[in-house]
C-alpha cells in the first residue's frame, strides 16, 4: 500500500504532515500539482514560489522526501482557450464560465497523474474537522489526518507548532491567519 499526501501548500495540508507524524501513519509520497498561467509563466506569485521552495527544503530535511511538482501538458491560458472537440458546442472555445465544472482541470491533473492506473493507494488530504461539508470525499483510499486527529481550520496552525517551525507572512495576506510549517 502507497501513502500519498496530496500538498497544496495551504495551511492544511501542511499540518497533514504533523498530523500523520503524530498518528505513526506511513508517508511514502508528497505530490503537488502545479498550475502554470501560460508555458513560461507559473500561476504562483513569486512570494508564494519562494515558500514552496522552502517549505520543501524543510519537508526533506525532516521526513526525508522529496516533494514532486507535476503539471499538466496543458497550461491554464491553452486550457482557457481550448476549443471543445465534440457536442453541441463543438469549436467554441472554452474560456469562463465553460471551465467551470465538477471536474476541474487541475482536479483532473491530481487524478490522472497521481493516481490513475495504480492500486493500493491511500491519498491524504488537508479536510479539517470542522468542515463535515467536505466529508463526502473522503473514503476508504481517501483520508484525511486533520479530521482522525480532530484539529480544526483554527487549531490547525497552533497544533502544529513544535519541532524547527517556520512562520511565513504570506499565508497571513492572503488569509489573516498566521501559517507555521511544522
């Protein structure tokens, strides 16, 4: 059985990783999926692709794995663009509000990439304990640390903080919340 955290680098998903270290969980896997605003150009803004770049330094030094970045062959500006292939709306292009759908692009490229055509897999995923709304995704394969150990979207940062953390004022503009990396 393979062990994957799905990162987004949000506050939750980064306490995934004290969470599963104080459950004893397995990890064997940390995948983020990038989204690129064009071939050139990612989507993060560079502030945030500076934490990243950090946050994985940490991440290796202290549970010895290397976060993989994956990206979709598509960037954002081609996706946005894109003209639909069949159906009625056959060469419209897709732009706003057509790319609004369940299933988004970048929810497509964690599925296709991390875990199409492989078995025994568990994904772990950032869900807080007070968000029972999100619940109906998780499962069996799907599980999320935060809701087993019981910390909530305003514990979160506060239960996390401990061994070598980092505190980052990014996450703080974006969401008036203080992130401690664990």
């Amino acid at each position: 059985m393979q062990h994957i955290l799905s990162l987004s680098y949000g506050k939750d998903s980064l306490a995934c990783l004290g969470a599963i270290e104080q459950l004893g969980w397995p990890l064997d896997r940390i995948v983020h999926a990038e989204v690129w605003a064009t071939d050139t150009i990612p989507a993060d803004l560079p502030p945030m692709v500076d934490f990243k770049a950090r946050a994985d330094e940490i991440i290796k030094a202290r549970w010895g794995i290397d976060v993989e970045h994956i990206r979709h062959k598509l960037s954002y500006e081609e996706m946005f663009y894109r003209p639909i292939c069949r159906g009625v709306r056959k060469g419209t292009i897709k732009g706003f509000p057509l790319t609004t759908r369940a299933r988004s692009w970048c929810k497509h490229l964690k599925i296709t990439k991390i875990l199409s055509g492989r078995e025994n897999i568990v994904q772990y995923v950032g869900i807080a304990a007070d968000e029972p709304n999100r619940y109906h995704n998780l499962s069996d394969t799907k599980i999320s640390p935060l809701v087993e150990i019981g910390w909530t979207e305003k514990n979160v940062p506060g239960m996390v903080r401990g061994k070598r953390p980092v505190v980052t004022d990014l996450h703080r503009q974006r969401t008036g919340r203080l992130l401690v990396l664990p």
